[in-house]
C-alpha cells in the first residue's frame, strides 16, 4: 500500500463523501460497508466516481464487485491494477 494512495482515498471518504465519519475510524482495513464505516450504495457510487477523477482510472463492470470495495486495501489494489497496465 502506498501512503499517499491511501491518504487520498481516505481523504476523498472524508471530504467528498460530506459524512459524519470519525477520521480515526477510517484504516485501511476498516470495512466500508456494514460493521465499519457504513457507507450506503450512493456515498460508494460518489466515491467511485471521486476514485476515477483523482487516480486518472475508468472502473470496468467486472470491478464492482463488494470484495473490490470491501475496504482502502482493496480500493489500493483495483486502483492499482489500472495504474501498472498503464
């Protein structure tokens, strides 16, 4: 994981998201959906619009699958996935 990667992404779930969301709370592993941030369908298509705008990506369908948004790990890990065929 690269700390800047992660920095942005946690900083895009804080900021963009406009969520009451402790930023403590928010580590790389801490899940994004129930039983840790409790992001909503809405706030994750936000996200994954803010992902590809900040990191120059385009998400295909085959990536929206809940274990590639389980956490910032994961999101690191599609990122760069994009970023390395680059």
């Amino acid at each position: 994981m690269t700390a800047p990667t992660f920095e942005n992404l946690k900083n895009l779930i804080l900021t963009d998201l406009k969520s009451n969301i402790d930023p403590n709370a928010v580590t790389a592993e801490v899940p994004l959906f129930e039983g840790g941030l409790g992001l909503d369908s809405f706030a994750v298509l936000d996200l994954v619009m803010a992902i590809e705008k900040t990191f120059g990506v385009q998400f295909s369908e085959e990536d929206f699958a809940v274990e590639n948004f389980a956490n910032i790990n994961a999101i690191i890990e599609l990122i760069s996935k994009y970023q390395t065929a680059a």
